[in-house]
C-alpha cells in the first residue's frame, strides 16, 4: 500500500456532485483502479498501489473540473474519464466539437473517439473510414459533426446512405412507399440528428432538401457537391457499390464511411465493398481510417463484454 494520495477541493460544495449519488462515481473508479477513495468532505483521499492511484487522481481531477464549471458528472462521463486515464491522457472540452443552434457540446468517451473526431475535423482527409464494432459511437459522431457542419451553414447539404441490405431483407419485400421502407433502417441516423438539432429543425431542413436519408443506391450517377456525405453499414455494400458511392464525391464535400467489417449480412461468397476498400486504399493521400475495438465501447458496460467474447470465440474458430 502506497502512501495515501489526498485531493483537496476548492469548495466542499462541489464534493457530492463528484461522488455521485450514493457514491456511484466514486466506486466506478474504485473499480477501474483497484483504489479505495474516501470522501471527508473538504477533498478526497485514494489508498491503493501507485499505478492506480495516479490514473484514479486524473480521472477524480477531471470530475472536480467538470463539477466547478457546473456539470454534474454522470457514470457515462466518469467512464470516459476513466478511458482517458488508461491511455495517460486527460479529456479537454476543446477535444469536442460544438452544434451551433443546439448549443451541445459533443466530447469524446475515449482516445478512439477523440482521434477519430480529430479526423473528421482535420483538413488533410476528404475521406475518413470509421471501422469497428457497434456500439463504439461511429456513426453517432458522424452524423453529430455533419449536423455541426450543417447548422453553421458551412456545407449546403448533409447526405446519408445505407446499404439496402438488413439481416437477409431487402427493401422491395417491405411494405409501403419508398420513404417508409427506408426510415426504419435508417432510425439510428434520425436519433443522432434529433439529438443533435432536435427533431423540429431536423424535419425543416429535410423538408427543404439540406437533409437527405436515402439507400445507397440512389448515389448513383450524381455528383455530391458541398455536402457533408455518410455512408453508414458500409460492410453490406459490394464493392461495385463501395466504388461507385466514393467516385460521387465532388467540390467542396467530405465523406465518413463506417461500418463493421466483421458483419456482413452479403451471401457469404460475396465479398464487403467496405473492407476491400480498407485494403486499396491504405495510404492514399487524402484517404485516413480511424479503427475501434471492442475496448471502445461505450454502449451498456455489457455490450463491450460480449462484443469481447464474440471476438474470443471468432479467433478461437479461425485457429
């Protein structure tokens, strides 16, 4: 046991908004660290080994600062402090990016999601992969700095396409017109979107055109000019679609394909567009991959347990 690591706080009043209620926050680091943490009021003491009580004070640093600038840290942030604190890194505000008319401000849960949203933000890319499993926050944030982009009025339209390939259906077997066959594959977007604009100016800017949902094969033959473009689930589209979908690209636009590699829902003998895309164009000028594990989850702490266990058992069949 190393000597105790004390913390002390500016102002007591700040110290239950750290802990959490019923010290929820406190124990997810307890947790994290192998640490015990008391609370006497004025500040905060860690007990346990060195190696986990430098990353345990990080992330406890990272909560104070949160709750003097008036948040209230919630388990989802002391997570991402959490992350951070593995990686020896700590999380800054300027990391994130803001939405302008929805004043929300979108952070990174982890150094996965801070170096992809660097990529999104970059100018050195035009196109940016965003591969891993679900739950990692790919398409989330796509869409999220898309819409950024969108209600600062720096692109005129934001453009996002699907595969229309579901879990072996296809859209002419749903009923319906073209607009309700889409919407249904298309709800993690809307959520994103509403999230990030709220559903009132979502539904107005996709009334006048500046939003656009559509199946992927409805790229075809344009040029997408000024436009943020999203082609998410990539690994369901061919490659004659992969290629088509990315030669659409035209002045002034950006594309973020991500998708899952590893989930494909093509007939087996059908090769992903998305990962032989992966493959020819690693270290193009202008082309950059951001890849998520399972590591980076940030979905129920149990989607990252069996998303590591599926991967267990994947690698123990491919052996």
């Amino acid at each position: 046991m190393n000597k105790p690591v004390r913390i002390t706080l500016k102002s007591p009043d700040i110290a239950a908004s750290v802990c959490g209620i019923n010290s929820e926050n406190l124990a997810l680091v307890e947790q994290a660290f192998d640490v015990l943490i008391d609370a006497p009021g004025d500040g905060f003491v860690v007990r346990g080994r060195a190696q986990g009580q430098g990353p345990a004070r990080a992330v406890l640093q990272t909560l104070i600062k949160a709750a003097e600038s008036g948040q209230t840290p919630d388990a989802p942030s002391v997570r991402a402090a959490i992350a951070f604190a593995r990686k020896g890194e700590t999380p800054h505000a300027r990391d994130g990016f803001v939405v302008p008319r929805a004043k929300r401000l979108i952070s990174p849960r982890n150094p996965a999601q801070k170096a992809y949203i660097d990529l999104l933000r970059g100018a050195d890319a035009d196109l940016v992969f965003g591969v891993g499993p679900a739950g990692t926050g790919k398409t989330f944030l796509a869409v999220c700095y898309g819409a950024s982009l969108l209600a600062a009025r720096k692109i005129d339209k934001l453009i996002v396409a699907r595969p229309a390939l579901e879990a072996g259906e296809r859209l002419g077997f749903l009923p319906g017109a073209l607009e309700e066959k889409v919407d249904p594959y298309m709800l993690p977007v809307w959520d994103a979107l509403n999230e990030a604009l709220g559903q009132e100016t979502v539904l107005k800017r996709r009334a006048e055109g500046r939003i656009e949902i559509a199946p992927l094969a409805f790229m075809r033959g344009r040029t997408l000019s000024h436009a943020f473009v999203i082609i998410d689930e990539a690994q369901n589209a061919t490659i004659a679609q992969m290629r088509m979908v990315l030669t659409r690209l035209g002045e002034g636009s950006r594309m973020v394909v991500t998708g899952d590699p590893s989930q494909s829902d093509l007939p087996r003998e059908q090769p992903s567009g998305l990962a032989h895309a992966l493959d020819v164009l690693s270290g193009v000028e202008g082309c950059a991959i951001a890849r998520f594990t399972g590591k980076d989850v940030v979905r129920h702490p149990l989607v990252a347990r069996i998303v590591a266990a599926y991967e267990a058992e994947g690698s123990a069949l491919d052996g």
